[in-house]
C-alpha cells in the first residue's frame, strides 16, 4: 500500500473495508457518508455522482472518493439495494467535538437486499432465503425480516430447489454449497455462499434436521449484518410441500395469477382481481394463499364456510370493512419497534389501530362460521397500551424523534415546566422586540437566531446610525446589517436553550420508554395483525363473490363446472359479452382433446378451469353457476409459444422440458393442460410427438387433461382411448369470413379456419387468395382407391395410425406391417420418418 494511504484515517478505512469485502462502506465523516477507491467509483457511476479525489486529481497516487449527505443516504442506499448491492453503513461512535485524535468508527449494520427494511410495496413481501444441503434432503428456511415471519421446509432435489426459488424469487439467497449457487445463479437472484450457523429456538417448528441447519444459517446471517435486536421475529412455521398444491413458475406465469402475462404488472392478474383487501397486511396474505393454494378439505372448507357467512351479511361485511379501513400495518409497525427505527407517528399509526379493535370485536358476535369465530376469540383488545400511547403521544407528531414535539401536555410534569420555560422565554424575545423598536424608532428592528451566534438583535446599516451609541454590543457584520446582542439577551438565550435542550432530550427519553413498553407486546401484536390479515382476506373473498356473483363450489371425486367463467376476461369484457362452458370430467372421461380454429377460445377455456380449481382450494367462491371440483395436488401448464434465449433454448425446447416436467411429476390427482404440444417442429414429428403424449398421459398417469390441438388427425385417438373425449370450440363461415363462437361442444371441430384468421390480420388480399387458391387444389387431389386395398387394418390402434397417414398403395403394406403397440414414441417416429422419406423418393 502507498506511503500517502496510510494517514490514521485511511488505516482506519482499510481495517473496516477488510471486514465488508462484498459492501459498498458508508463511511461517516462529518455530515456525510463518504466513500473511498473502488467503492466510489462503482457507486458513483451506477448512482450518476460526481467522482472527485480525497488527496487531489493531481496527486501522484489519487484517492477516488464520492459520498451522499447523511440526512439524505436513505435514498441513495435503496437505490443500490434494489440494484443487488450490500452497503455497510459506518458511524462515528464518539462525539468528534468531545474527542482528541481519530473518531472511532464502527459498522453498526449490513443492509443487503434480503435485509432491507423497507418494504418493496406495502403488499409485497420482502423474502431472504436460506438453502443449506443435508441427507435428509435441501433445508429452505425463508423469512421475511419487514415483518418478522419466516417458513420452513425441505425439498429433495436441488432441482427442486431451483423451483421454488424461481417461484419465490426471493430478494436474497444464502446457500451453504457452491454447487446450489451454481443451479441458482441463472435466476439472477442476489446469491451469496454462507457458512456460519446460530442455533435458535425460533425454530422449535422445524420437522427435521434439514430444516434447523437452514434456519440456523438464516439466523446467523440476520445477527451478523443487522447487529441489533432481533425480538420481532416470530417462531418459524414448519410446512410440508404435500400440505399444498404445488404452483411452479411456469404455471403461475401461464395462468397469470400474479402478473399479467402482456403488461408484466399486476393489473390484469388474478391476485388484482382478488384483491379488495384494505390492509398492508391483508393483501400480502391474500398472495401466500395465492401461492400455495390448500390441499386439505377441511380447511378449504372452513375458509368457503367463513366467505359464506360474510357474503350472506352485506351490514356486517360493510361495517367490518370500515373498522379495517383504519387498521394500519400491524407486523411492520412492530418490526420497526423491535429494531429501535420506530418514531412517534408510528406508535400513533399503532395506537389509532388498537382504538379499532374493540369495535371489530363487538361486530364479531354476530358470526356463525367457525374459522371466523376463532379469529374473535384471537383478537386481544390492549385496552391499556392503546390508553397509554392516547396519553403520551400527540396527534400529529414529527418524523424525528430528537427535536421534541412528540409528547402530549400532561403526560409528564418536569417536561410541563420545561416547555413552559422555553415558551415563556420565547414570549420574552417577542416583547423585547417590540421594546427595542419603540425605543429606538426603529420599525425594522428584529430579533432573529442561528446556530453559530444564538439569538441577536438585527439593524440595517442604513438605520443603524440611529442607535445609541454603546445600547448594544455589536457581534457580527453583514452587507446591509449589523447585528448586535446585550446581557439580557444571552442571559435568556441560555436560559430558553438549556430548556429547549432539556426538553429535547426528556421527550426522547419518554418517547423510548414507550416505544420499549411496545416491544414488551410483540408477540400478542404479532398474533393480533395475523388475525386481523386473515379477517381481511376473507372478507376480500366475500367481498369479489358478491361483486361477481360467484358461487360456492364442492369439493367432489369429479368435476363438473356448469356456465364456468374466466375470472379476469369476463371483467374486461363485461358478464353479458363473455360467453360460458360446461365442463365435466370424472373417471372415465378424464382427458379432453379440444380442436378448434386459433383466437377461437381453446387456451381461454383451459385457463379459466385451471384459475376455477385454484380459487376452490384457496377457500374462495368461483365464477361459475355451479361448480364440483376435486383437489389438485398439482397443475402443469404448457400455454401459449415462449423461448428462452438466455439458456439458449427454442420455444420447442421450452416446450418439450415443460411437458416432460407434467409427464415425469404428474400424479393421478393432477390436472395437465397442454395446448398445442409438436407445433415447434415438423408436422409428423409434433403429430407423432402429441400423440405419443396422449397415449402417455392416458395409460401411464391418468391425471385430469386438457389437451389442445390443431391436429385434427389426432381426433381418432377417441376410438382407442376409452378416458378421452373430443371437444371443439365452435365457429361458422357467415358470407366467406369466420365468425368465433367461443362455445364448446362436443366432438371435433370440421375445419381449421386458418386461412379466415389470417384474413382477419389483415393479411394482404393477394396473399390470401393465393392461399385460398392452394387450400382448393390441396383439397382437391383425390384420395387413396380404397378398392385396391384389399388389407384392412385389424385393429383400433392401427385405424388410428392410419389415419394419420393416407399415402400411396407402395407405402400401405410397410405401414401396416408396424407392431406400433410393441413400439415406443422414439421407435415410432423413427419409423414415421423412414416411411417419409420414401414416400419423397416415391
């Protein structure tokens, strides 16, 4: 290191650094955070600040430096958070007034992206994950430090792993094991190597080992970077992945239940739809069950049961929702006072929110559900604590805590004297000016303060030849004034000061002590905002049913939806214009191949059953006149053509990883939509690709299917899958252009109409002529003499297979001669592809 970097200062700066290589420092100097070489340079282009040098830019060896005032850091610091950076934050610990030599300077806290306290949104949660490996499987602990909550489970492949983080995408991860950073950093997700573990009994809910080492490295990542209080974490819960429906990414993105697929925004989605929440709270929970939709009849049905009871009671759904109207974020207010961030406008927000609850009890004794009930019995009023802020804290309170103004009159007697003092003494300065003008003539005449100088009486210099000569004893001189101070003055300055200081640091004392009474109650205030959260979501649900006319469905063996609905489109279209379907599947019709022209409603009809079963199992009412639906353990989705280029993989690629996921993980309690499956790629490959699938799916899993499909060949497959049924989204021709039902019947549909939509893309004119022209030649060759075919086929399958194939006599007998049922799906296309090549040749 250079000679001219090793003043105290910078020796003090490199010890720090040395202990936070993977931060940025905010170094304390005076009123500024300031930072130093490699830092500064970084910050100073990703935050657009100016790069100036510690030693000069003409200096033999610059020091690069840049800083941000600290009153103002805040700022600068989330932008560097939501960037993925860590920024240490160093203060001076001693008073550099009170101090001979080098402030000591320490880093009181870490923020990281996982550990920011501010929240991203007030119904976002803000997650820190942590992955650990161990042979009873991938420990997941994942918390959520704005609120203090945090969840356990284990996964059994890292495979599994990179699944739920691509679900979660959480804000940070910490992984125990280079090789999940290396199955994890495609996700572009903040990822760090940990290894220091603290034991915790937070974690008393962990099911196994797996668990407890993940929540350990969680807990000694938060003790190392936040270097405070840790009281607001809450016990972690303990879940296992069987106790919900599983959602992967790709089906959350397809069916669009948190962003809407065009906009990428939350507008569009099914959370937005059902979302009339009215607290912080409330909305963040509505997204969990959203994620993790029930697999447990029972408490679906206590949840549908609680939905119920408050649509059927519009005044007391209505008067509940406007004592929640006032209910603040509970489980962050109570973070912030664990942490010791919390100012006095917060415990008002905490104090105003209390005041409500004795009035959303009284209106719960008139519920019948049970879940509901419990939430009354859940609900603690904290008469006393809410009584005590009401005395101490004044309405409308400051932000900062350091320059009084916070504590009600009356609450304390000695902090009474002390603003009387300080008022009386301001009183004193007031009439003392109004004195001097009189008796100098003087109409300008005032009396103003500063910092520096305290309080002085101010003369313009054109006035001031007026005054007495020694009335005042001048103290500074400025262009157009001179300003003046006499005993009195200073002798009441230090008397309105030494008040004002006094009271300053009174108040903030009161104001701790009452932010620590708080603290002593975090856990039933913890306990009270998840009751409070629960009460809003289901009375969000209640809420959307009414507005909807949604009905409440049965948990059956089979489905049967009757007028079923897409939630979100038929409020862009509005109830009368959007048209509804039937659906029925149960034992022995559990696969429906549905055929139909594109923009016709195939994918629609797919989606809404898909957003119908999900709403059933997270306890809400569905859009629909009535509606039996089992549980799904877990629902594949392979919706509409997306590539994913960072990967380097095609849109087919996507798609055949996609379906191999639904055809290796699917069970029979599953529910599988493929649409369009083969269309990547070569006609006979995607044809005997999507029937190979079919056929899989049928005789292998026998999971409920929704199977879309332009190939009308496959249609036949109904004679030969005894579970299959074909559908068709219905359309007509009306004076040469086609005209979209969007109504599903069954059967399959006559024709593809793809012509007609190209046309109503307005293709150009020529173009689609020349198209109709080429249709009528094709459709005009005649078909195979069936005379000369004096073998038939003897089967079902090979009806099947043929259908799919009408070629020349020379090909029918290599075809017929296939053992297709000793095959398998590579076998068959090996021998699809054989028979076309030489009917090219032929």
């Amino acid at each position: 290191m250079e000679i001219i970097h090793q003043t105290p200062m910078m020796k003090q700066y490199f010890s720090i650094k040395a202990d936070h290589p993977d931060a940025f420092l905010f170094y304390r100097l005076g009123d500024f955070y300031e930072l130093f070489f490699e830092d500064a340079q970084i910050v100073a282009k990703e935050l657009e600040l100016t790069l100036t040098s510690k030693n000069g830019k003409n200096a033999e060896h610059p020091i690069p430096m840049c800083g941000v005032p600290h009153h103002s850091a805040a700022i600068y610091i989330e932008q560097l958070i939501e960037k993925g950076f860590n920024v240490a934050i160093c203060e001076q610990m001693e008073d550099p007034k009170a101090t001979k030599g080098l402030v000591k300077r320490e880093v009181i806290q870490v923020i990281t992206p996982g550990t920011y306290m501010a929240a991203l949104g007030d119904k976002e949660n803000r997650y820190l994950v942590a992955v650990t490996n161990h042979p009873l499987g991938y420990g997941v602990a994942r918390g959520d430090v704005t609120t203090g909550e945090s969840w356990l489970t284990t996964l059994p492949t890292r495979e599994a792993v990179r699944r739920e983080m691509e679900g979660l995408l959480p804000n940070e991860v910490l992984v125990s094991d280079e090789r999940l950073k290396d199955v994890l950093a495609p996700l572009g997700i903040p990822l760090s190597v940990q290894t220091d573990r603290i034991d915790s009994d937070l974690a008393v809910d962990a099911r196994d080992e797996a668990q407890r080492d993940a929540f350990a490295l969680l807990y000694a990542y938060l003790t190392r970077t936040q270097k405070r209080s840790l009281d607001h974490l809450q016990p972690a819960v303990a879940y296992e992945v069987e106790q919900h429906m599983q959602l992967d990414a790709n089906t959350a993105r397809n069916l669009e239940l948190f962003r809407s697929a065009r906009s990428g925004e939350r507008k569009g989605s099914l959370l937005a739809l059902l979302d009339e929440t009215t607290t912080a709270m409330g909305g963040r929970l509505l997204k969990r069950w959203l994620e993790q939709p029930l697999y447990t009849e029972g408490a679906i049905e206590a949840r549908l049961d609680a939905v119920e009871n408050l649509l059927d009671d519009f005044m007391l759904r209505d008067q509940l929702r406007e004592q929640l109207k006032y209910v603040y974020d509970i489980e962050r207010l109570v973070a912030k006072v664990g942490y010791g961030t919390a100012n006095a406008r917060d415990l008002v927000q905490l104090r105003d929110t209390l005041s409500r609850i004795p009035d959303v009890r009284a209106l719960l004794q008139a519920v019948t559900a049970s879940r509901l009930r419990q939430i009354d019995a859940e609900l603690d009023s904290f008469e006393e604590l809410a009584e005590l802020l009401h005395r101490a804290l004044v309405d409308a309170p400051p932000i900062s805590t350091k320059e009084g103004g916070m504590i009600r009159e009356g609450y304390s007697s000695e902090l009474d004297e002390l603003l009387e003092a300080k008022a009386n003494g301001k009183t004193w300065i007031a009439n003392l000016e109004q004195q001097e003008r009189l008796a100098t003539g003087i109409k300008s005449l005032k009396i103003g303060y500063n910092r520096v100088f305290g309080y002085y009486l101010e003369v313009t210099k054109a006035n001031a030849k007026l005054l007495e000569e020694g009335r005042y004893e001048r103290k500074q001189t400025l262009t157009n004034a001179e300003r003046y101070v006499t005993p009195e003055l200073k002798e009441k300055e230090a008397l309105i000061l030494g008040a004002e200081e006094k009271s300053c640091t009174l108040e903030y004392d009161l104001f701790v002590a009452l932010r620590d009474e708080v603290k002593r109650e975090t856990k039933p205030l913890q306990r009270l905002a998840r009751s409070l959260s629960e009460l809003d979501v289901l009375l969000s649900l209640a809420i959307v049913a009414e507005k909807r006319d949604y009905v409440r469905p049965t948990t059956a063996k089979h489905v049967q939806i009757d007028r079923g609905r897409h939630p979100v489109i038929e409020t862009v279209l509005g109830r009368g214009e959007y048209v509804a379907n039937d659906l029925t599947l149960d034992d022995s019709r559990r696969m429906l191949l549905i055929t139909g022209p594109n923009m016709s409603g195939k994918s629609t009809y797919m989606r809404q059953f898909a957003l119908i079963a999900i709403m059933h199992q997270i306890g809400s009412f569905v859009p629909a006149e009535a509606a039996e639906l089992p549980l799904f353990d877990r629902i594949f989705t392979r919706i509409g053509a997306a590539d994913d280029l960072v990967s380097g993989q095609s849109t087919f690629m996507v798609e055949m990883t996609e379906t191999r996921q639904a055809v290796t993980e699917a069970t029979e309690h599953s529910l599988i939509l493929l649409d369009e499956i083969g269309r990547g790629t070569s006609t006979y490959d995607g044809m005997a690709l999507a029937q190979a699938i079919v056929e899989y799916i049928a005789a292998t899993i026998g999971a409920k299917t929704l199977f879309s499909t332009h190939y009308h060949e496959l249609t036949v497959l109904e004679q030969t899958i005894s579970t299959l049924e074909n559908v068709h989204v219905r359309a007509v021709e009306r004076d040469g252009r086609v005209v979209f039902l969007h109504e599903v019947h069954p059967g399959k549909a006559d024709k593809s109409y793809g012509i007609h939509v190209a046309e109503l893309a307005d293709l150009p004119a020529d173009l689609i002529d020349r198209a109709r022209s080429i249709l009528e030649h094709l459709e005009a060759e005649p078909a195979p003499d069936e005379a000369k075919r004096e073998t038939r086929p003897t089967s079902e399958t090979d009806v099947a297979q043929l259908s799919l194939f009408e070629k020349s006599d020379s090909l029918t007998d290599e075809l017929l001669a296939l053992d297709l049922l000793a095959m398998n799906p590579i076998e068959a296309m090996q021998a699809l592809y054989a028979l076309q090549q030489a009917a090219k040749k032929g």
